[in-house]
C-alpha cells in the first residue's frame, strides 16, 4: 500500500510539520500563495517534494488542486492558517 503525502499550507508551521513526516518517511506537498514561495522553493526545498503555488490561498479548494492533492494521496494537516486563509 502506498503511503499518503503529508500536506500544507505554507505558514510558520509548515517547517515543522514537514520535519516530523520526512523523519517518518512520508512524502511532503506544501500549497502556497505566490510571492510567498521562495521559503518552501529555494530555502526549505528539502523538506518538501510537491509545491503548489496558488495566486491566493483561498483557490486552493478549486477542483485542479483538489485533483492534485488527491493524486498525491494527500492527508492534509490543517493548521491553523488553513482555518485562516481557506
């Protein structure tokens, strides 16, 4: 059985919730809004192995990313600027 992809939204907690499931061995997809991306791009690469970039966080319920998020086999992690901002 294939293991499912941990997911986020890219915010202050991302980091650590991205350490705790690569420590696990699960795979990393991070949705974050343009003009924000460069920490989860160029600075926190490792730590993710999807990003989805979005003009703005609430198009993250679009059905594109939806279909995306599910072909990852995605568990989402909602933190709290998934409450915020979605």
């Amino acid at each position: 059985m294939k293991r499912p992809t941990i997911g986020m939204i890219g915010s202050h907690s991302a980091e650590e919730i991205a350490t705790s499931a690569k420590a696990n061995g699960f795979r990393t997809v991070v949705v974050c809004q343009r003009g924000r991306e460069r920490l989860y791009t160029v600075y926190d690469r490792h730590l993710f192995d999807h990003i989805i970039v979005l003009d703005r966080f609430g198009d993250m319920i679009d059905d594109d990313v939806q279909n995306q998020l599910e072909e990852l086999d995605t568990l989402w992690i909602p933190n709290r600027s998934f409450s915020v901002y979605v």
